[in-house]
C-alpha cells in the first residue's frame, strides 16, 4: 500500500515485489471476482476494532508496518430526488472523501510517533470504501423553495439555508437503512491532483441514489482487501467519517439544483464520471389549467351582437 519514508535512526523497509505492479503477489481474498465488487466484499467479516488507531499489518504490501488512516469528508451530498424505476437522480454534488495515511513508529510505547506518508507514495490498488445510510429525525425540509428565482434579484440570498443535523453523532445502529440505497455503495480510491496542485487520494460516490423521503447521514467506511493486521484473517476497518445531512424529496417536493461545485468539474477533467453543470436547473412550475376560449355571444336575431 505504501512505500515508507522513515526517519534516519529507523531502518527503512519498502514494499518491494519482483510482479508487475498491476498484479499483486498474494491471494485476491475474492477470489476470481473481480476487485470492488459489492456483494462479495460485503459478505466478508470485518474487523472494525482498529478504526482509527494504528494497524500493525502482517501480510499485504506494506507487511512489517504500523500504520494509520484518517478519512474526511470533502465533499458533501446536500439533496436528491426519491429513486423511481422512471427517474433515478443521484444525490448531489457527489458525495467525496478524502483519506490521509500516517506511518507510526514505536506504537506499542508511552511515546508513539508518526509521519505523514506523501499521497504520491501510497499504492491505492485495495483501496475501498463503502458507504452506509442512516435515518435521522424528520424535520422540515430545509429548502423551502427552489432553487434561484424567476424574477430579477436572484442572488446568493435566494440560497436555500444549510440543514440542521439533530441526530446524535454517532447514530444509533438501529437507524441504518443502507437497504434503501440504490446504485454504487463502493468506490476504489482516486488518486489524483487536488484544487491546491497537491497530490490527494479521493473516493467519489457519483451514481448513489435513495429509494425513500427523509433526512439521512452517510457513513464512510475505508478498508484494504489485500492486506491483514496482526492476529486476525478479517478485512481491517482502518478509518471511517460520518457525513453532513442529505435532504431526499418526493419529485413534486424536488427544489432543483444547483450548478456543480469547482470540486466537481475538477474531478471530471481528471475523467472521474460525475454529472456536471454549468448552469442551475430550477423545479418547472405546475402549468396552468388551459382555459377554453369563449364563443361570442349572439343576438335574438341570430346575428352577432356588433352587426345589430
């Protein structure tokens, strides 16, 4: 997963193998699948009592070293339409995170140490992340009316106010409805140039949609499924985030959307499939009933009243 840099008192270990980079000289735990797919990942074990905290890994690219994950969300799903069979919109913008990765030195001491691992050295083939949905506590729909105006004066006021997150963090288990969810629960990692020109690793969610109305929160949950930590054969949950809150409406309930945010352009230049636009897409308003034009009156004499 990484080539290290260590400090000079530490001796340096690579991750070296003698296969192309494209192969991998260790078992596919999936076997003949191909990698990324849902529902084998989903069928394995995973251990989730490392989240956060450094993994001394065992087997895998990077096996001998401590290392730690962290994930952030850097973008955030704000709305989207209920799924239908007729009209599957995905939530939006698309919702991405960004993993930073951390090799620790002498974890096992009162006095741990860790630097941080340049994303250009980190090798992203097993690099997943999957995605839960959790139900909050309805409220009212935070955006009270379209998007933009018809009228002049359109301006960032007519933007509708951020939602209110009133669900305790994290939510309870209780509440998760991931079955709700519809299109690509999982996407590998990205690694590409940010805004800024640095090199980052993103996972992009761009096909996600929710099959019910509702206030919901994302969970992200990044793991690798070619390496194992220390003492156990589960696939090691090394990071996970919760997002900010999505608003789903009913298509007649649907606001509209806004135009794609920078972050979003920037990824599809990169050719990251995501849904750009350039301009706002307003709700389309309820046409009027057509009205039937009326026949002129006549006259007792039968002719219209303007020729008596």
């Amino acid at each position: 997963m990484v080539v290290p840099s260590s400090p000079p008192h530490v001796p340096l270990r690579t991750c070296k193998s003698t296969t192309p980079k494209f192969m991998h000289p260790y078992p596919n735990p999936l076997g003949n699948a191909p990698v990324g797919g849902p529902s084998r990942i989903a069928s394995r074990n995973h251990n989730d009592t490392r989240i956060g905290r450094p993994v001394p890994f065992a087997s895998g690219p990077c096996a001998g070293l401590t290392l730690r994950a962290e994930l952030r969300e850097e973008q955030k799903a704000d709305l989207g339409r209920k799924f239908s069979k007729r009209d599957r919109r995905p939530v939006d913008p698309p919702p991405v995170v960004r993993v930073r990765m951390y090799q620790v030195f002498n974890a096992e001491t009162d006095h741990p140490t860790e630097k941080a691992i340049p994303a250009e050295q980190i090798v992203v083939g097993g690099l997943i992340c999957h995605i839960d949905l959790y139900a909050i506590r309805p409220t009212p729909y935070p955006h009270s009316r379209p998007v933009g105006n018809s009228g002049e004066g359109s301006s960032a006021a007519s933007d509708p106010p951020p939602p209110t997150l009133v669900a305790p963090m994290p939510p309870a288990e209780e509440s998760k409805v991931t079955s709700s969810l519809f299109g690509t629960t999982f996407a590998p990692a990205s690694q590409i140039k940010g805004l800024d020109g640095n090199e980052v690793i993103f996972f992009v969610f761009s096909d996600l949609s929710v099959r019910t109305e509702g206030m919901f929160i994302l969970r992200y949950r990044m793991f690798d499924i070619f390496s194992r930590m220390e003492g156990s054969e589960d696939v090691p949950v090394l990071a996970q985030c919760y997002s900010g809150p999505v608003a789903i409406y009913s298509t007649k309930e649907f606001p509209g959307l806004r135009p794609s945010t920078e972050l979003t352009k920037h990824l599809s230049r990169y050719g990251i499939r995501v849904n750009v636009r350039e301009s706002e897409r307003k709700r389309k308003a309820a046409e009027p009933p057509a009205v039937e034009p009326e026949e002129p009156a006549e006259s007792s004499s039968g002719r219209p009243p303007h020729l008596d």
